[in-house]
C-alpha cells in the first residue's frame, strides 16, 4: 500500500497532514477531517431548525444541547457518507487528476478497513441519534436510504444534486422532529428551501471537475447549465430565499429572523456577482463561503427564538 502520510491532491497544509498521528491520517481524509466544511454545510440546516423549533415553542432551554448533539452528529454522519462515497467512487476517483490520490485509489486504505471504518462511525451517529424521541431517531434513520444512493446517482441523471439536497437539508426536519415528534408545512418549507441552496451552492463545487467529468461520463448540474449557470443559480438561490421565508412566515418569526435571511440573500447575491466559471479556486472559495451565509441565517434564527422566549 502507499505511504500512509501522503497528502491528498486537492487537500494539503491542513491539520491532518502537519499533526495527526501517520497512522490515523488515511481515515481522517476518508472521512474529510481535513475539509471540515462539507460538515458544516451538513450541519446547517440542522441548526436551523433546531433555531427555528425552539422560537415556535417558546422553550430554548434544551437548544444548547440540541446543538451541541447535532455537531457531533453532523461531523460524525459527514464523514459516514464519504467514507461510502470514496468506496463506491473508488474506481471514477483513481481517473480523476483532483481525486486519484484519495486514500482508497492511492492505496492507504482498503475496501475492507474502510468498510469497518464505516460501521464504526455510523455507530457514533446511532449513539447521537438515541439521545432524541423515537420519532426523530426513526426520521434520521430514514435519511440513511437518500445517503446510501446518491453517489450512483451521478451515473444516471444530470441532477444529482438533488439528491445531495436531499441528503444534505434532512438536518431541516429533524429540528422540529427532536421538538416537536412531528413535521409540519414549516419543517418541509424550511427542508425545501435548504433543498435549493444545496443545489446552487453544489453546483458551484462541481464546476471544479466539469472537463474530468465529461472525460469520464460523470454528469452535474454544473455541465448541464454550463455556460447558464449563473441565471440557473440565481433561480436555485432566489427559490431557497423564498422557501425559507415562507417557513419563517408560517413560524410568525419575529424581525431578528427576518434579518437573518435577509443577510443570507445578501451573500447568495454576492456569491452569483463573484462567480467565474473557468476559475476553480474562485469556486472552492465561494462554496466554502456558503458555511457563513448558514451562519448568518442561523444567528437571526437563534436571537429570535431568545426574544420569543423572553416574551
């Protein structure tokens, strides 16, 4: 097998390859320790709706909690889902100049310890999913099948990020699911607009890969839309706002929430305004920024549910 500590192509200087122990370094990267922010785009929605749950019952005493549970289980599911999609991508990967030195295709990790990697962090995410009522722990587990197909879905249609969106906004629902043991037209307002952001902010991502991609019949939105892609984001992004406002309008959400989405569409906005299509590290970055247009929409959510409680 390949040398343990070599680094990833597109993933170098990061804490993983200055500090962690050799050993442990190809499973950090299996599970994207490395690019943390596919977890913090995972965990958005989460907090969201956690934010948005606790201003509808008037009781933020238990969101800390709620929070904290959903980080662990954020990371913890995001790195599950890689750890699948590097197996199940293991062969694409080795013929992709951006992806061929991933821990599976290089070499670091075979089929099996990844496997067993896995089951051991789906293990760690049942463990945070016990800690809610049995109608939440049943709506995550439900989330499992979106997962488990979504890396065959770029195989066959030209909108797999859709099915990311779907995978990746299911933290939407289990706010109220934890509140609430139910779902209601907000939660699947709120899973709807976070459906739509995921699009528009994948399909950013995948313009990274689009001349690998059409090498290797892989198929995005991003070559769907091409050289469309920006009014396609702005109508993906514009959809996300008004979904998402339709669930604060259905929560009778108070300004701090507004305020909150309205900086979130600000940043959506600049996001469509700094977009070049050829420039990959202009890409990544501007993916990566989506973390703090979450951020920026979870703070509003958050202060409105402290000024809901305080009467």
């Amino acid at each position: 097998m390949s040398e343990a500590g070599a680094r990833v192509a597109d993933s170098t200087g990061n804490w993983v390859d200055t500090r962690a122990p050799v050993w442990l370094r190809p499973y950090l990267r299996l599970s994207r320790f490395d690019r943390p922010i596919g977890s913090w785009l995972l965990l958005m929605p989460c907090w969201w709706s956690a934010a948005l749950a606790a201003g509808i019952s008037g009781r933020p005493g238990a969101l800390p909690l709620t929070v904290a549970l959903f980080f662990i289980g954020a990371f913890v599911m995001r790195g599950a889902g890689c750890t699948w999609n590097d197996i199940t991508d293991r062969d694409l990967d080795a013929k992709v100049e951006r992806t061929r030195s991933r821990p599976i295709p290089a070499g670091q990790v075979g089929v099996a310890q990844a496997m067993a990697f896995l089951v051991l962090q789906a293990l760690v995410g049942l463990a945070v999913l016990l800690q809610f009522n049995r109608f939440a722990i049943l709506t995550g587990i439900a989330s499992l099948a979106v997962v488990a197909i979504y890396p065959f879905m770029k195989r066959i249609t030209w909108w797999p990020q859709v099915v990311l969106g779907l995978a990746f906004s299911w933290g939407a629902l289990m706010g109220f699911a934890v509140e609430f043991a139910r779902l209601d037209a907000v939660a699947l307002l709120l899973y709807a607009g976070s459906i739509s952001w995921v699009i528009g902010y994948d399909t950013i991502y995948a313009h990274q890969d689009v001349e690998d991609d059409a090498l290797i019949g892989i198929k995005s939105t991003a070559r769907l839309f091409a050289a469309n892609t920006k009014p396609a984001l702005a109508a993906f992004y514009a959809l996300a706002v008004v979904l998402i406002g339709g669930a604060l309008w259905l929560a009778a959400a108070r300004w701090p929430a507004w305020l909150g989405l309205a900086a979130f569409a600000a940043h959506l906005v600049w996001q469509i305004n700094r977009l070049e299509l050829g420039n990959s590290p202009l890409c990544l970055t501007l993916f990566r920024s989506n973390r703090d247009a979450g951020l920026l929409l979870f703070a509003g959510l958050l202060a409105d549910a402290v000024l809901r409680a305080a009467g």
